[in-house]
C-alpha cells in the first residue's frame, strides 16, 4: 500500500473548509496525459490557486494506475520546481465500486468519490457508508452523490437529471459519514448538457440553457448548513472552441454548457468543489485542429500538443481568475 502522504499529497478536508470560508470553490480537473497534467499545474501556480486532480475510471483504464500515481507524486514536485507549492489532491471520479475505491486508496489516492446515485437510495446509503469506513481508517476523503445528473461522460450515463431531494440530504450524510456531498441542480455531463428544445435561441442561433436550480441549492444549504458541497458536470463549453473545430472540419452539433457567471455564484455558495472535464477536451482538440490544418506538413507529438497544453494552460487560469475564485488561496 502507498499513502497519498509519501506522495505529498492532501486530503479535501482543510481545503474544503477555508474554500467554504473564503467564498469561493476549488477547481476539479481532470487529467489523463503529461500535457494536461502540466497545463493544470502550471496555471494553478501561476495564478496561486489549490486544485484537484480527477482520475475517472477511463482515465485509468488508458493510462494505468500506477502511472497516474506517479504523475501525481511529479506534479507536486513540479509545482515546487515552477516556484509553489500549492495544496494537491488526487482524486477518483465516480468511482463505481468499493473495490474500485479501495484500490485507489491503496494506490495513493488522497480523496475518493464513490457514486450510488443510480442505486436505490439504501443501497447508495449501503455502498457509500463501506468506503468511508475504509478510506477515514486512512484519513482519506470521501465524496458521495444524491440526485442524479444526465448526460455522458466516459462510462457515467443518465438519460435525465433528478434533482437532489433537500430532505433526503440530512439522512443521508449521517448514515454514510461522507465527507463531501455532490447533488444535482441542473448541471449535465459533457458537451451537450440540454437539448435544444430545453434552451432558447439568440438571434445568431447560440443556444442559452435554463438557470440551475438555486433554490434547491439553497434549501440543500439550510438542511446541511457548512457541509462541502460539489457540483459534477460543469463545463460552461466556450462557444469559440466549439466555432474553431467545426471552422476546422469538427461536427459537435448544439453544444451547450452552464454559463460561468452562474457557476461562479454558486462558488461563492456552499459549493466548494466544481468539476471541469469537457472544457479541456475542447481546448485541445480546437487547438490542435487549428495546428493541423495551418500546418499540415507537421507529425511531431510535441509541435501539436505544445499549443494544446497552452491554450489549456490559458482556459484553467481563466476558471481560477474569473469563475471560480481559487486564485491566490493556495498559501491561505
């Protein structure tokens, strides 16, 4: 077994509580590669901000467990090499299983997600109170779900969202001993996260999805007031990637994400831990189309995914700086 701490990582619980305190959320991203690892390190030094890094069951299956763990161990290093040292976690995302679960905390993990939401509310209560009592035996951290988002992303897949029930939330917490909760208010999983006949139309045809459910947030906020909040599935899906990979032969049809301004209220909310995923798959795909079609002698690695890491680099300082509010409290 491998603790996160020789790793020099951290669990979410100091985290989480000055976010809780401080108004704003910590950025979730994740990661499957070395260029996405440097990117997401190299802006939350830059701009000074805590993060998490996400392993999705995917992620793992493509780039093995024990790499990412020592991608892990490296990007703490790095972040102490590019001159801070900010505050890591590493993170399962959905994790499907307990044993799952347990093998991620067996391998360095310092927070876990375990995702019930698609059980029977006893069996979700059931499955989620076992890895809790496993991972705080090794002072990890545990995120659980109750509602269920819609949308796709890697083997996560609901047809429509529920929203988290407010009065469920109290119950559910104590039973289980979760440490953080994730709910559903409206946000989606990948690009599309409404259909088109959920949203309304500019006159330049931009669609522009409904508002998240707040008040549901809210009464979630007095039934478990201080308790760390998460919201899964919210990518805002720039409109100028989505424009540049169909300008260069892409086709992602009514792309739609959760506006920031809304996501950056909810930050300053209860919700303390904000996924981005879909965001930084179109970064640098719309960076690398761009590359191949203005070069198309090029066929170096390292010529296409260069850019792409910048232009990602640029988006994750963006979300610190302006949406989520992470700039500047790594050293709080």
């Amino acid at each position: 077994m491998v603790s996160y701490k020789e790793l020099g990582l951290v669990n979410t619980k100091d985290m989480f509580a000055k976010a809780m305190k401080g108004g704003y959320a910590i950025p979730a991203y994740n990661f499957n590669n070395m260029e996405q690892m440097q990117a997401i390190i190299q802006a939350c030094v830059e701009t000074k901000s805590p993060v998490i890094l996400q392993v999705s069951k995917g992620a793992r299956a493509y780039a093995d467990k024990y790499i990412l763990r020592n991608m892990a161990r490296g990007a703490v290093e790095y972040a102490e090499e590019l001159g801070c040292k900010i505050p890591i976690v590493l993170h399962l995302d959905h994790g499907p299983s307990f044993e799952v679960a347990k093998d991620c905390i067996d391998n360095g993990f310092s927070s876990v997600m375990i995702d019930g939401s698609a059980l029977p509310y006893d069996e979700n209560v059931a499955v989620t109170k076992k890895v809790v009592e496993y991972a705080h035996a090794h002072d990890v951290t545990v995120e659980a779900e109750l509602g269920v988002l819609g949308g796709v992303e890697d083997d996560v897949a609901a047809e429509e969202s529920k929203y988290t029930k407010p009065e469920e939330v109290v119950d559910f917490t104590s039973k289980t001993g979760c440490d953080s909760l994730a709910i559903s208010i409206g946000t989606s999983h990948g690009r599309c996260k409404f259909t088109p006949e959920q949203c309304t139309r500019t006159a330049d045809g931009v669609l522009v999805p409904p508002p998240l459910a707040f008040d549901v947030l809210e009464a979630i906020e007095k039934e478990l007031p201080g308790f760390p909040i998460v919201l899964h599935g919210s990518s805002s899906v720039p409109m100028e990637y989505v424009r540049i990979i169909e300008q260069f032969g892409g086709k992602i049809p009514d792309s739609v994400g959760i506006p920031e301004e809304q996501l950056r209220k909810a930050a300053k909310s209860a919700v303390c831990k904000i996924n981005i995923d879909s965001d930084g798959r179109l970064a640098m795909t719309a960076a690398i189309r761009r590359f191949f079609a203005e070069n198309p002698d090029k066929f170096d690695p390292r010529e296409y995914l260069g850019p792409a890491r910048e232009e990602l680099k640029k988006m994750y300082m963006h979300k610190n700086i302006d949406v989520l509010g992470s700039a500047g409290h790594a050293l709080d």
